[in-house]
C-alpha cells in the first residue's frame, strides 16, 4: 500500500539492467549505447531508482561514475547474483 502523498514503487528489471550497465561501464552514454537508450533516458531512469529506494548508487562526476557502496552489488557478474539467491 502506498504512502499518502507517494507513489507505489515501481522499480523493474529494466532499471536494474540500466545500473548493471553503468556499474559495469563506469560511464554514461557507453552504458547508454549499450541498453539502446539515449543517455538522458538511462540517466533518468537511475536517478528514479535511487529515488524510489532513497540511496546513491553512483557517485556523479564530471569525469567519472564510481559506484557506492550500496550500488556495489551491480558490479557482480549475473550468474554470481543468481547463484547467491
């Protein structure tokens, strides 16, 4: 059940491939290009999730992305992640 005055969340897989990508990449438009996506839109779409889940999960720079520690978990290969479930 949502908050007064909030949203219902609604994180999905394709948010969660899009930090997968710039976790990975440690850049923007290259995770972009990679997801199909213009830079914007993935830009858009992570700051939502950090939003939605109240944390940083990449640090912004003019010249770099680095991950958070709570973004961390993205940098670990998709089978890993599955294989700890």
């Amino acid at each position: 059940m949502a908050m007064a005055g909030r949203s219902p969340s609604v994180m999905n897989l394709q948010d969660i491939r899009y930090l997968v990508a710039v976790a990975e990449r440690r850049h923007f438009g290259r995770a972009a290009e990679s997801c199909h996506v213009s830079q914007p839109t993935l830009s858009i779409q992570i700051r939502k999730l950090e939003d939605e889940l109240g944390v940083i999960l990449l640090e912004r720079t003019n010249k770099r992305v680095n991950i958070t520690p709570v973004g961390a978990p993205a940098r670990i290969p998709a089978p890993t992640r599955i294989a700890r479930t």
